[in-house]
C-alpha cells in the first residue's frame, strides 16, 4: 500500500480565505496553507496580521484575484511553481453564501450581488480542473434545506461524484465545543483513483465507510441536552447553571472585562446609542437584530456583517471585536490591524469557520488520508 507522507506537509489551496479561521484548523490539524486567495483587500489585510501575529511566521494572501476571473492554469504556476502537481494535496473553501441562506434573501445559484451564488459553482470547476487528492466545501444549511436550493446543490455533487468519492453532512459548532449555534454544510471528497491506489483495491464496494465524521460525546446534542437558562431582565444577576460545559456558555469568553479591555482588539467596537442597550433583556435573541447574549448560554450565530447587532449580555453595548473572535473560538494572539475598517472586522470575523469546528473537520480528512486499511472485501 502506498504509504502517506508525513502530515505536516501535507499542502492545502484555500479559497475564499477571508480571515483564515478555516485555514488556521488545518494548520493546527497537520496541513500547510501553500497558496490561498481572497478578493476582499480588507480581509485579505486581516489574514495577513492575523495569522501572522498567531503563527509568529509571516502569512499573506496569494492572489487576491477573483476565481471568475483565474484560471486552473494560473493557480496550478502559482502554487507549484516547480511545475508538478504533487500526488498529495488538497482544496478548502466555502464560497460567500448569502444568496442561499435566509439573511440573503434565498437569491440561490443566480444570486445578483457579486455572483456570490455563482461562485460555488466556479469554485466546483476550478477543484475538477485542478483534480486536488482531496476537497472541502463549506456553507450554510439553507443549501439542504431550501429546494431550489438543494437542486442546485445536489448539481453540483454530481459534478464532482465523476472523479471523486463525495459525503456531505450538517455540522454545529455548539457539538464541538464553540459557544455558538453555528449550523455549516460540509462535503467532503477524495479522489477515487488516488484511494484505490492507497487501498490497493480496483473497486471499492458502496457501503463501505471511507470518511467518519468527528464527533464529540460531550457535546452531543448540546442544544436539546442541557437545560439551558431563558431570558433574564437586564442588569440582574442570573444563576450559572452547574450543568452545562463552561465551554459552551458566552460568559465563559466575555465576561472578564478588565482582561479583556487589555488585550489586542479589546476596545475595538461600534459606539453608536441606543436605547434599546438597556432595555432588551439578557438572552432575548428574538429580532433579527440587537440579540443580547446570555453569559450562561451561547451565542446565535456570529453574523455581524449582515445588520445583526449581537449585545453585550452584563455592559450597554455592542460586543467588541476581540469577544467576537473568542465566540469564533479564535485564539487571543491572532490580531486584527488597527487600521482595518472595524465594520470589515465584523464582516470578516463573522464569515469565518469557528477554528474548533474547523479543526475537528480538518483532524477527520487527515485521518482520511491515513488509512491504513481497506474493505474487507476486495473486488
């Protein structure tokens, strides 16, 4: 059986890079970012100080050209610029999804904004053109749970089932340790010869289970699990339940205010007035917009670019950029630079994969990779 070589130079193309949180997981997972692409200067600044500051090793997008407008061939130069593609490596991404989630309105595939809905259909393209080991695509629930949506998504596996194993499955951030009901898609796929080689089998039969997707026990289920707290008037002081993980609750991540003041990003905020800071009470998320967290439940998920305003669930206020981060289960090292639009903070930070969730995922491909046995039968 052909053997794997070691996973930490196991090199990965990302797309629609944005912050890197995805990127970061793999990282952390055993995988190297070699060439990565963000149309949006602003994030593409983000990613660059961000992952920077965390790593210590400088990090910068490597093409900031759109995928519509960059062709297989010019990727493939600039990321192995040896001129082989090597026999191991991989494409991550998830293509900006508001025409097919609720927020954006259900544009779907002929979304107008950007080809946003596009997009993912370029993105396909470019992983059948390019032929990676193996691929990841994220994005929202709404591409499963809208019809029309779920045609156009079901399209687009069958593009990629002509080469490629494929399995698809909904994920949340909440059952793996993010404080945060954060609901993504995920498919994932591996080449069929590269697997078959690695097997060392010329068919490998349907039922057999050649992705296991991660699971954490101790967050199973968290949602319908615990008992989680309702709504408390502002300015009380509701009990912490002793039942729930502390991971999972806000308050856990961004309720040290005085260390959290003092950390990078820490008084980066919004400051606009409002009334409505001290009239919502702690844990009402249900308007579209101003949700105040409750400290001992966790959060809705992080949409700050979308006219979501998320409260502060003890101050009047907006939470800050670094308690934005820490619900996305970013690290305190990564920095944001000061001179970054605050809104784009925002944008960006609530685009991203939480890195937990992306390392979980991230940990299963690699285990994927390094299989060590086949089916039992062999055809």
């Amino acid at each position: 059986m052909a053997s794997v070589q070691n996973s930490n130079s196991i090199p990965i193309l990302s797309f629609f890079t944005g912050a890197g949180f995805l990127d970061i997981g793999f990282m952390q997972a055993g995988f190297k970012t070699i060439w990565s692409n963000e149309y949006n200067i602003n994030f593409a600044k983000g990613y660059a100080s961000g992952v920077s500051s965390m790593t210590g090793e400088e990090h910068k997008i490597s093409n900031m050209t759109s995928i519509i407008d960059l062709g297989p061939n010019q990727i493939a130069k600039e990321a192995f610029p040896e001129g082989k593609l090597p026999e191991l490596f991989g494409i991550v991404g998830g293509p900006p999804c508001p025409d097919f989630s609720v927020g954006g309105k259900n544009r779907g595939h002929l979304g107008e904004k950007a080809d946003r809905g596009r997009l993912s259909q370029v993105y396909v393209s470019r992983i059948l053109e390019l032929q990676p080991t193996f691929f990841l695509f994220e994005n929202v629930p709404g591409l499963l749970r809208n019809g029309k949506h779920r045609e156009f998504f079901n399209h687009l596996k069958l593009q990629l089932s002509t080469d490629y194993l494929v399995e698809f499955n909904i994920l949340n951030a909440l059952e793996f340790g993010v404080p945060q009901d954060r609901e993504r898609v995920f498919m994932v796929g591996i080449k069929k010869k590269w697997f078959k080689k690695q097997l060392g089998i010329r068919n490998i039969p349907r039922e057999y289970e050649w992705f296991k997707w991660p699971v954490d026990q101790r967050y199973k289920d968290a949602k319908k699990r615990f008992n989680w707290p309702s709504i408390s008037p502002y300015g009380m002081s509701p009990q912490q339940p002793m039942d729930i993980p502390e991971e999972l609750m806000v308050g856990t991540y961004i309720c040290d205010l005085e260390k959290l003041k003092s950390l990078p990003n820490g008084l980066d905020g919004l400051k606009p007035k409002s009334d409505k800071y001290t009239v919502i009470s702690e844990g009402d998320v249900s308007r579209k917009s101003f949700k105040r967290l409750h400290r001992w439940r966790y959060s809705p998920t992080a949409a700050y670019g979308n006219n979501e305003v998320h409260l502060h669930p003890v101050e009047p206020r907006r939470i800050s950029v670094r308690e934005a981060l820490r619900i996305q289960s970013v690290p305190d090292t990564y920095i944001l630079p000061v001179e970054m639009p605050i809104t784009h903070k925002f944008k960006t930070i609530g685009n991203g994969v939480p890195i937990k969730l992306a390392f979980v995922v991230a940990t299963a491909i690699r285990n994927m990779l390094e299989i060590k046995e086949g089916p039992n039968d062999t055809y």
